[in-house]
C-alpha cells in the first residue's frame, strides 16, 4: 500500500463475478465516499457498489521480511546473553 494509498483509506468497490473486487475510487472520509457512491448507484444502476475501509498495513512480502527481522533479532538478544553469562 503506498503512502497516497493510506492518505485515502475509505473505497468503494465494484463488486464482480467470481468473488472479484475492483477498486473505483478512493476517499479520506466516509461521508464523502457514501456520497460519491449514491452519485455512482444513480449513474450506474446494475452495478454492485459498496464503501470499505481499507486498513491493509503490509504486503504478503513485507510479512516475511518482519519474521525474518524478528528472527535476528532473537539470536542477538541470545548472543548477548551468552557474552554477558560470564560477567
């Protein structure tokens, strides 16, 4: 998600055949995005519109990242313990 992405959280989505989703536009509050999407039901009748929140934080690829981080992070804790053992 990309920073312009997380300045415009509210979305209203298309939803489409096969439990597939589009994003139609973006919105920084809930009242605008209710009020875009009763403009687009009006435009659009056969469509199926709704307003989300989109509170996505990381990718699938960033996850892996994180544990990998978390993992080194444990072996130095675990190394400065075996130095500081002796003392």
């Amino acid at each position: 998600m990309t920073y312009k992405e997380k300045l415009f959280p509210w979305c209203i989505i298309r939803n489409l055949p096969d439990q597939q989703q589009t994003i139609v536009a973006r919105m920084r509050r809930r009242n605008d995005a209710e009020q875009h999407l009763v403009l687009l039901q009006r435009t659009i009748q056969d469509a199926s519109l709704s307003v989300i929140f989109d509170q996505t934080t990381k990718s699938l690829n960033s996850l892996g990242n994180v544990a990998e981080e978390k993992e080194v992070g444990s072996k130095a804790v675990e190394s400065a313990k075996e130095t500081l053992a002796p003392l």
